[in-house]
C-alpha cells in the first residue's frame, strides 16, 4: 500500500493551492474529494439558452498578493478579467457614486490610511472583538469615512448592521489593498473564471507526481495514540446495497479543508482537546453561517445603475431592509452568456441564517427581494428570464468575536500531523483568497518553514 506524506481531504480551491504547493516542493502528497468533480464552490455549469451560471457570485477580492501571487510562484499565473470600475450605492431612493455620497476630508482620510499602511498585520489582532465603526470613531467623527468603509466591510462580509463588520478583518484587507493597489479595494473576475485555475492547479499537481482521486468521501481521519496514520474512504460499491471495508489511505500528515461545520463528522470522537473541539462547535452553528438569497437574470440588453463594469451595492433595501449587491456577470466574463445577450447576478443578505429553514420566510423574502430589485434597477422587469438561488454553505461570518484567534488554530494541538484549513479555521482575507492565503500557512506549518519566495505574502504566520 503507498503511503504519502501528505493527504488532503477537500478538492475545493484551498484543497489544491495546498496540494500544488506541497507537490511543488516534492512531498507525495494525495487530495481527495468526495464529488465526482474538483473546485468546491469554484464551480460554473451550462444553463439554459447557452447560459453559465455560477455557484455564487465569485469575484476575487485580491490586491495582487494573494492568490494570484501563490498561483505566480506555482508556475501557474492567470490573466485577470475586467476589474470593477466603480461602485454605485443606494440610498435615499437613488444611486450614487460612493465618492460622491459623503463629504469626505481628504487630509482625515489620508491620516486614517497612513495609520492603516503603517500598522504591522499581526497588530491588527487586538481588534478581533470590535467593529470597524468602534475603531474609526477612536480616530475621526467624519461620518463619510466611516459608511465608506462600513459599506465596503458589508459588501465584502454579506453583513448589513455597523456592529457585525469586524474591525481586524477590515483593516488586515484594506492595509494590504493600500499597499498593492493604493486604493481602498479591487476586485476582479479571472479569465476563464475559477474552474480554470482550478484546472491548471490539478494538471500541476499531477505533473509533479500528486494523486487526485474524485468520488473519494471520507469516512474518519486515523489517529493512533495521538499521531495521524491517514484517512479511511468510503470504497466503491460494486452493487447498490454493497456495504464495502473502507479503503485505508496512509500518510504522515492529514490537512482538512472541508467546511467547518462538516469537520467533526470525520474526527474520531474524544480525541481533540475539549477547548478546541468546543471552538468548532460554536463556529460551526448554522446561525453563523454566511447566507443570502439572489437570483440570476438573463437580459437583451445590459442593465446597471451607473457603469457595466460596476458592482453596486446598499446596506438597506428598500424593502428587506438588508444589504446587497448586484452586477453584470456578463461584462466580466462574456462567455456567461450567448452573443448579444446579457447575465446579471445580485443577492441579498440574510442577517439571521436560522430563517432560511423556514420554507415560508424564504418565498416571502425572495418576491420581496425581485419587487425590492424592480424598484432599484426597473428595466429588470424585462428579463428573459430569472433563476433564483441561495446561499447556505458559503462561510462563516467574518463578524467580531468570530475571527482571529476566536477560531481554532490551523494545527491541531494535541494531534501530531494534523491540519486544518478551509473556512472556519484561522486565516484573513475574503472568498478564494482567503482560503488560499490559509492554505499557504498551512503547507508551511507542515513544511515547518517558511516558503522563501512567497514571505512576502500576507498571511498568519506560523511561527505565531
């Protein structure tokens, strides 16, 4: 039986940065995915009328240090899509230029973003438990800075209320997006979309001797008197009421990416720490759990509210009363949709995650969001088409108390040769590059170093 040095339970983009990574600097490395297909929520698939619609709205919140940094060094680049160009907000009935909504102090803002740049990351820990609003108030009355950056924090977190934008989150991304692309934040959409990093990711794994095994589902990561001794899968059934041995699969070390709140189903009972274990747990409740509702809109002619390449955005709906987004996924990412028509992509998000499970909540909330969307962009009311969805296994809430060390470490304390990265664990960032700056603590964790080429990449550190 082949033993490895590393097995990756998870196939999602954190799952293959690591794998590549690892692979890359010569480790046997194994990822194994439960699916029968890799990329996780990355995923696109053909709709109808020659339509691609996403698994979520995807948007790559990256100054240029994260991902695509770690894709660079793995020999691996992607070219970058169009980027958005502005972003429009609602209030008081209308839209506005953000820059143009509130009246700004330059010189107040440019002393908030000195003291932002000139702040090390690992300062920004002791402001896990207060909001962004607590922080800027220590520092300037300047109501325009504060929704400003508020605004930013929602859009980036899917949180509506002042209270639940974490201020360490904040500030952690705006100090990178400063430094990388002076300006407060950039986003973009990766030519080919997600799937084809993905792609590229696994071709590079097996072309460094890595082992990718789909339709893999893990039963129970092995741990003998406190060391890891691999995984067991789920065998093939050969037949429909076959209930076949596990397949055992040996390595040195085991790295966890799968969902927080799927962790414990595959960690023997009694063996994590009561204090770690209870970490997961309460992280792990689906009141935590990053949700929203949206839908997509097939169009004949492009929609928006002050540019194409716009994502726009508002913390109160005129009638759910909840923040949103909305953009045009076909000015992004053409191929979304056939020549000479349009997709659109805009959702709405959940404060309480809990009213979701309530099947008359959730019909009543989304024909309250498409009326709410009619009101904001009325030529929406012409849509060819519209195909609801909802988002319930995302991630969990950047919100104070649930980040930073609020979250379980990404090595298992008392489990020699054990990880965990994927939401849910330590890491800062947002959406795919998040997990990908959480995987790169992760490998190195495992390496037990530093990788020389990628230090200056912000991420948590190990060695702290």
């Amino acid at each position: 039986m082949a033993k490895y040095d590393v097995a990756i339970i998870g196939g999602g983009m954190g799952g293959c940065i690591a794998a590549a990574l690892l692979s890359k600097l010569g480790k046997k490395v194994i990822l194994l995915e439960q699916g029968p297909e890799l990329s996780g929520r990355a995923m696109d698939f053909p709709y109808k009328d020659g339509y691609t619609l996403e698994l979520g709205g995807h948007l790559i919140v990256d100054d240029g240090s994260g991902i695509s940094r770690i894709c660079e060094y793995l020999g691996r680049p992607f070219e970058i899509g169009s980027d958005n160009d502005c972003l429009p907000f609602w209030k008081e009935d209308q839209w506005h230029y953000i820059e143009d909504l509130y009246n700004i102090d330059k010189s107040e803002i440019k002393k908030i973003i000195k003291e932002i740049v000139n702040t090390d990351f690992e300062e920004f820990d002791k402001y896990d438990n207060i909001p962004v609003r607590t922080w800027l108030k220590a520092r300037t009355d300047n109501e325009g800075i504060i929704t400003l950056y508020e605004t930013l924090s929602g859009l980036e977190f899917q949180t509506s209320d002042w209270w639940d934008n974490s201020a360490s989150e904040f500030l952690w991304m705006r100090k990178c997006h400063y430094m990388n692309k002076q300006t407060a934040a950039y986003s973009y959409w990766p030519k080919g979309g997600p799937v084809k990093i993905i792609e590229s990711l696994i071709d590079l794994i097996k072309s460094n001797g890595g082992e990718v095994r789909t339709n893999a589902r893990t039963l129970e990561i092995v741990v003998d008197n406190y060391k890891v001794r691999g995984v067991k899968i789920q065998a093939p059934k050969l037949t429909p009421n076959e209930y076949p041995e596990p397949e055992m699969i040996e390595a040195d070390n085991v790295l966890s990416t799968v969902s927080i709140w799927s962790v414990m189903d595959i960690i023997p009972e009694n063996i994590l720490p009561n204090w770690y274990e209870s970490k997961i747990k309460v992280l792990a409740q689906d009141i935590f759990r990053s949700s929203w509702i949206g839908f997509y809109a097939a169009l004949d002619k492009p929609v928006y509210a002050k540019s194409p390449k716009e994502i726009s955005g508002w913390l109160d709906g005129p009638l759910t009363h909840q923040g949103g987004y909305y953009y045009l996924q076909s000015e992004i990412e053409p191929a979304s949709a056939p020549e000479g028509k349009h997709l659109a992509i805009c959702g709405s998000f959940v404060r309480n995650p809990l009213d979701m499970k309530n099947k008359k909540w959730l019909a009543e909330k989304m024909d309250l969001f498409e009326r709410e969307m009619d009101i904001m962009l009325p030529e929406l009311k012409d849509s060819l088409w519209k195909s609801r969805h909802l988002v319930f296994d995302c991630s969990v809430f950047n919100k104070p108390g649930l980040v930073g060390t609020a979250r379980p470490a990404n090595k298992c304390p008392n489990v020699e040769g054990l990880y965990f990265g994927g939401d849910g664990f330590q890491g800062r960032g947002c959406g795919l590059d998040r997990t990908s700056r959480t995987s790169l603590t992760c490998v190195e964790l495992i390496l037990g170093e530093r990788i020389e080429e990628l230090k200056d990449t912000p991420h948590i550190i190990p060695s702290k």
